[in-house]
C-alpha cells in the first residue's frame, strides 16, 4: 500500500487560516447582534400576570382609588408603568375594579370628581360622567363602560391584571 503524502501549499494554509479566523470572528460578532433581535421574542409575556394590589379588608362599598406598578417591556425598552384602580365591593358582595381611563379620549376619571353629580365618575375633559358601575352615562360623550380589571383573590390579597373593554351601553 503506497501512502501518498499530502502537501499543504503555503497558498492553501493561508486560505484556511484566514477562513476559520474570519469565521471565528464573524460568529463573534453575529451572535450578540442575533441573541439581542430574537430575545424580546423568546421572553415570557408578562402582560397577563395578576398583581397583588390591596388586601381585600380594606375594601368598602364606596370606590376607592388604588394605584401599583407593573414591569412594561416593550422590545428591548423595559420601564416601570403605574396603574390605577377604582375598587369597591357590590351589593352581592363581589369586587369590582374600574379602569379610570375614560372611553371617549383617554383622560381619567374621578369618583365625584364634580360635586354637582355626586354618585358617579366624573371626566374633567368634556364632561363624561358614569355611573358607581362603570356604566357611561347615556346622551353624553363616552361611549362605553369603564373597562373592568381582570381580578383573582388569593389569601385575603386582590390582584389585578388587564382591563378589559365592555360594550356601549
Ligand atoms: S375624554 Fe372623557 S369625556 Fe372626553
């Protein structure tokens, strides 16, 4: 059996050389870049978590306004956002968490925030009032409820998550 010896030309074990450096390095370069456009994505949702905001003995049947932040990750922007409640217990004795957020443009809502309609949210903005149930009062500008927080009670603890939009009354 005859061995054939292999030679290696100068030429050649430049271009190898060269090959795999730049390749290391490429990979060095491109693995940062790849991990930081793809991670946001990978990341677990957090929107949807329920956070504990009051404990539920210091609830009363008139609403009360609770405010809490939550970790807001947009992209790679990661910020702390403060949410606000207005929590009260119903008659048949269930919680209920309004969004003061007003449904016509946004501005925010006051429970008897105008004297003359004590009883009901008031919007400073155009004169939106609803009422202690977060319905909207009709003939004026809102034209929805209040959105309702999505809640859970966990060993006396209310936690609070999304708010979710409800139809026009
Ligand atoms: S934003 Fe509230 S009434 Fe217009």
């Amino acid at each position: 059996m005859s061995e054939k010896k292999q030679q290696v030309s100068r030429r050649q074990f430049l271009n190898y050389t060269l090959t795999g450096v730049g390749g290391f390095m490429a990979a060095g370069m491109l693995t940062p870049m790849i991990r930081m456009a793809v991670d946001p994505v990978l990341q677990p949702k957090k929107s949807g978590d329920l956070v504990a905001v009051v404990e539920v003995d210091k609830l009363t049947t008139e609403p009360q306004r609770f405010d809490w932040e939550i970790d807001q990750v947009d992209a790679w922007y990661e910020s702390k956002v403060t949410k606000t409640a207005w929590v009260f217990i119903q008659e048949d004795d269930s919680i209920l968490a309004l969004s003061p957020i007003c449904t016509h443009l946004g501005c925010t809502v006051s429970w008897e925030g105008n004297e003359e309609y004590p009883n009901q949210y008031y919007c400073p903005c155009h004169g939106g009032r609803y009422y202690k149930n977060g319905v909207n009062v009709p003939g004026l500008p809102p034209p929805a409820p209040l959105a309702v927080y999505d809640q859970d009670v966990k060993d006396g603890t209310l936690y609070l998550g999304k708010a979710i939009s409800r139809k026009g009354a």
